[in-house]
C-alpha cells in the first residue's frame, strides 16, 4: 500500500485561477483527484483575520475513504 498524506493543503496567488484561461488550476484539481483525494478551495482575504491586504487560493485536499470534514469554506469572512 501506498503511503500518501492524510491531508494537502496548497497555497497560491489568486491569479492562479486565471493562469492559462484557468486551465492550470484545473490541471492541479484533476491530478489531485487522480491521487485520490477529495479537494475544496476558496479566495480568502488575510484582511479577514489580520490588517493585510492579501488575495490567496487555498486549496485543500483529503484522502479519499478516510473521512474528513469539510474546512472549506470560511463562512462569515
């Protein structure tokens, strides 16, 4: 058996979402998929929780058939 992290978290400007027409992005949550994990994300501003402007994708992903609660999204933000 193949050992893989429980939990990916991946981290990325929010251009990301844009890059090559959003097909890069997409590339990375298809691969994901193929490795077996479950994926959620969400644009979230660091102005919510601290005094910074700043604009990141946060992407994260369980492994399949392990359980797992959903993090994303930050409702209330």
């Amino acid at each position: 058996k193949e050992d893989k992290p429980e939990w990916i978290i991946y981290e990325n400007v929010k251009g990301m979402l844009s890059s090559n027409r959003g097909s890069d992005y997409l590339e990375i949550l298809y691969s994901l998929d193929e490795l077996g994990y479950d994926v959620e994300w969400q644009n979230i501003n660091s102005k919510w929780f601290v005094p910074q402007n700043r604009e990141r994708i946060y992407t994260i992903g369980h492994l399949r058939g392990r359980g797992g609660q959903k993090i994303l999204p930050i409702k209330g933000a």
